[in-house]
C-alpha cells in the first residue's frame, strides 16, 4: 500500500496511543486526540485514580516527639496545661499511630531504646514522671493526665497497657528513684481502674525476680494502691485476672513460702497484704486437702493413715481443728450417692456415718470442733431436704460414737444454732436434750453424795 518505501516515518514528537477499547466517533467540533487528554486508555480499559489516604504514609517518631516535646515545653511543670495541650494535640497529631512514642515522652521524658535507655541524639523534656518529684502526691497528679488523656481518646487504653507492661520489663535499665515513681504511679492508675491488674504479669519476669526488683517494685506498687482503695478492692481486682494465688511468684523458687512473704511484707510495712497472702494459702491448702481426702475415702485408706495425713497438713499449713472437722464432714458426705426418698436416707446416712465416727472423732478434741460439727450437720440437713427428718438421728449417733458430748449439743440446743431449720432441728432434739439435762444433773448429785 505504501509502495517499497514502507509506511511514512512517524514525527518523534507524536504521541503513540494504544487501547484495547474501540475510540469512540468523535463529536462535532471535538477532535479525537482532545478526547484522549480528557481520558488517558488503560490496558484494562478502566481509569483508577489514586487516593491520598491510600498512600502509605511513612513511620516518623521523631517529628511527633519533636512536636509533642516542643509542646510540653512551653506548658512547663503545670501539669493541668500538660493535660489541656494533650487534649488539643490529638486533633493533629497522630496519637493512634505512634501510641508508644506519646506514652514513652510522658513517663520517661523521650523515646526509649531497647532496655530502657534514652537515646542521647533525641530530644528530651523534663516535663515527665521520671523527672518530678519521687512522692506520692505528684504521681497522683500524674495519673490524672493519663486519666484525662485516655478518657478524650479511647483507643488510647489498649496502647497505654501494652506501654506498662513495656516499662515494667525495663525496670532494671531505669534507677531506683524512676522505679519508684513508676511503682506509684501504676498502684495509682490500678486504683482508678485506667489499667488492668493483668499488667502485673511483666513482674514474673525470671531477671527480674532473681534479682530482687520484681518485689521491690511490688512494695511501692501495693501501698499506693491500697492507699487510694484497701485490701478488698486489691483481692478483688487480683482475684478478676486469677492473680490472686501468684504473689509469691514475686520471689525465686527458693523463697516462695508463706513465711518468706509475710516477712519481707510485713517489714515493709504492709501487714494487710501478709496477711490475705497467707489466708489465700490456707484456702488454697484447705481445698487440696478435702480433694485428697476425698480421694483416699474413695480408695479405702486405712483411718490411721487417713487421719495421720490431715494431721501432718494441719501442721504444715497453720489449719485449726475446727475448720478442719468441717472439711473432714464434708468429704465424707461427698463419697456416698443419697438415696431420694425421705424415709430410706435417714438409714443410710446412719449406716455410712457409724462407719465413718472414728474418722471425724480424731478432729472433735476441742469444744469449738464439736460445735463447728454440729452446725455442719444442720446446715447440710437444711440444704438437703431428704435429711431434714435425720438431723436428730445424726447428733444422737455421734454422741453415742464419742464425736460429740454434752455441753456443746446442749450449747447449740441454747443459743449457737443458725436460723436454717432453726425450729424443726430444736424440736426434734427437745426430748434428748431434756434427757441430757436430766443425766447431767444426776451425774452431779451422784457426785456430790461422793464427796
């Protein structure tokens, strides 16, 4: 068609256009190469444009720090400036986004290295925990701007608990003076509910607890938290995030017992916590206790070796007879399927118990074991409406098998019975308290006509 020349050469300034869609006829007065400026073709013959907030914007900490230091510059130490300038900052600057730098500048003055450490190229602003004053007062000031900040911005919270247990894992890269305010200013903010008691698991960090930080910290931390609520609040908040059996864990494996704990926390001025540490290791020990109990009754143990056991965990564990008797009373309720109906259990539970008197016998020494027993038996009769008829039966069999004795049924018949069944219990043990009373009185006039 061109002849041998070839097609005309191509001006070096032309445009090369290709599409896979067909041009449209071009309008009147509108020419076809105008019509491609207005809509560049694509291989796939669509146009997609480009958004800004698809563009992935670069990760730059030091121009927030920068921003948020130069800020906190100019509010100085008034820490109600340093709450408002946080306040309005969030509007522009990215606190989602650099979380942990915003957390780091406030506690410790800059960004933190690895380890805890400062580095010396980056700005740095005394406007922040570790530099104010090491009492109590100023950290509660402090934990007011946290407060602020973190009801204004929400999914701030999550970033905030990641940031404690961070600085908790650092303690041994800050001083002890740095310790100390963080110590009181997290018991602070657990008080007020801005952080959760499972932050306290950095704690049982193993170099951290080897080296004695771990409950050198908890020291500071627990004052100031029971200061702000007391020792309930604290249990209940541990018990929430099952912390509540883990304290000991704050020392090495050779130094977690009762006695070490209460020691070191009782001389550190906190006898409260001593002291619910070492009831929640009686319960802990009382509930292994009817476990293995239970355990061995199913087995068939020997009584010997039965009662031999529970003494040596009465020792060990600082357990008093009376609670032990009810544990005792329990276990041995537990290992037997009651019949349903009324007038058979009551045979039944004679027949188990007569068995089991020598057992339960070991545990009523003392007159406060045989009363603690006696409420037991009500209570449980009470509970269990197939033995409200067996509870005079019961008291009746104990006394002859020697687990029980006068004064404590005549004690319980007087004035120690709880409210549960109070007046079908009494009734039914009027007439052999009646009779008790009477051999009672025979017993002494036989003893006076001896002397």
């Amino acid at each position: 068609m061109y002849g041998a020349a070839g097609p005309p050469a191509r001006s070096a300034s032309a445009p090369v256009v290709r599409s896979l869609r067909r041009p449209p006829t071009p309008a009147t007065g509108v020419s076809f190469m105008n019509n491609q400026k207005q809509q560049k073709p694509t291989l796939s013959g669509q146009r997609f444009k480009t958004r800004k907030r698809d563009e992935k914007e670069r990760f730059d900490p030091t121009q927030f720090q920068d921003c948020i230091i130069q800020g906190l510059t100019e509010t100085g130490t008034d820490l109600e400036a340093v709450a408002k300038f946080l306040d309005a900052s969030g509007a522009k600057l990215d606190y989602r986004r650099y979380a942990e730098t915003l957390f780091d500048i406030l506690v410790a003055g800059g960004m933190l290295a690895p380890g805890g450490t400062l580095a010396d190229d980056m700005m740095r602003t005394d406007v922040c925990v570790f530099a104010a004053q090491e009492d109590l007062e100023t950290m509660q000031a402090f934990a007011q701007v946290f407060n602020k900040l973190i009801r204004r911005y929400k999914y701030l919270e999550k970033g905030f608990e990641d940031e404690v247990k961070k600085l908790l894992l650092f303690l041994k890269g800050f001083s002890e003076s740095e310790r100390n305010k963080l110590a009181m200013l997290t018991g602070v903010l657990l008080a007020n509910g801005t952080l959760n008691a499972s932050i306290l698991n950095s704690l049982y960090n193993e170099n951290l607890v080897k080296e004695g930080v771990s409950a050198a910290f908890a020291v500071k931390l627990f004052k100031s938290w029971i200061n702000e609520k007391d020792i309930n609040a604290v249990a209940a908040s541990l018990r929430k995030v099952s912390m509540d059996n883990r304290l000991m864990e704050l020392f090495p494996a050779n130094k977690q017992s009762v006695e070490h704990f209460t020691k070191y926390f009782t001389e550190a001025g906190l006898k409260e916590l001593s002291e619910y540490v070492r009831n929640q290791q009686t319960i802990g020990a009382r509930k292994e206790l009817q476990k293995e109990l239970q355990e061995q009754m199913s087995r068939g143990d020997p009584f010997k070796d039965i009662i031999l056991y529970v003494k040596e965990e009465m020792k060990k564990n600082n357990i008093p007879e009376p609670v032990v008797i009810g544990i005792v009373w329990s276990s041995v309720m537990s290992t037997v399927e009651w019949n349903k109906k009324e007038e058979l259990v009551a045979e039944q539970a004679i027949k188990h118990l007569k068995q089991y008197s020598p057992l339960l016998a070991a545990f009523t020494t003392q007159g406060q074991s045989e009363l603690t027993l006696l409420l037991k038996i009500q209570e449980y009769c009470y509970d269990n409406i197939h033995f409200m008829k067996a509870f005079q039966k019961i008291v009746v069999l104990f006394y002859k098998a020697e687990v029980l004795s006068e004064e404590p049924i005549l004690k319980w018949y007087k004035d120690a019975h709880v409210a549960k069944g109070k007046s079908v219990f009494l009734e039914q043990m009027k007439k052999f308290v009646e009779w008790l009373k009477n051999a009672e009185e025979e017993s002494e006039s036989e003893a006076e006509e001896g002397d």
